[in-house]
C-alpha cells in the first residue's frame, strides 16, 4: 500500500510515461533497463530515470544480473495497479 499527500505527487508519479515503463516492465519483462528504454522508444537516461523513481517508491525491484555488463533488471512487485482516492 502507497499513501500520497497531494494528488500533485500523485500526477508526477503516474505519469503517462512512467506508467509506459511499468507496463512494459509488466508486460515484456526485459532483462535489462538499456532493453527497456528499447522497448518503450525513449532515451536510456530517462527511462533510467523512470525506473529508479519506480524503485524508490516500491513499485519494481532492480535485480543485478548474472552477466554485470547488462546492468540491472527490473522487476515489477504488482501485476497492476488499483488507486483508491479518499477526501
């Protein structure tokens, strides 16, 4: 469970193009960040980027991968995602 202060926090945080990465993540589970930035068609900075805010909030986890040079692999904890708004 995620609880946010500001429906602000909220909209930066589901961005259009965070929630891409995450569906990618979800959907294609690419076996490195620098395959995903591939999958989604964007620059690798920014879908680093993406992903580590994802990390960082709980959504994915970063496994290290056998073979170093490929980096780290996301892996989504949640096969999606409900929101559950209260006043």
């Amino acid at each position: 469970e995620l609880i946010f202060t500001s429906i602000e926090t909220v909209a930066r945080i589901f961005a259009k193009t965070r929630m891409q990465v995450l569906r990618t993540i979800i959907l294609h589970k690419p076996i490195s960040i620098y395959e995903l930035a591939k999958l989604v068609d964007r620059d690798f900075k920014n879908v680093h980027s993406d992903v580590r805010m994802l990390s960082e909030i709980g959504l994915i986890d970063l496994k290290e991968t056998v073979d170093a040079r490929k980096g780290l692999k996301p892996i989504a904890k949640f096969s999606g995602i409900e929101l559950d708004w209260a006043a």
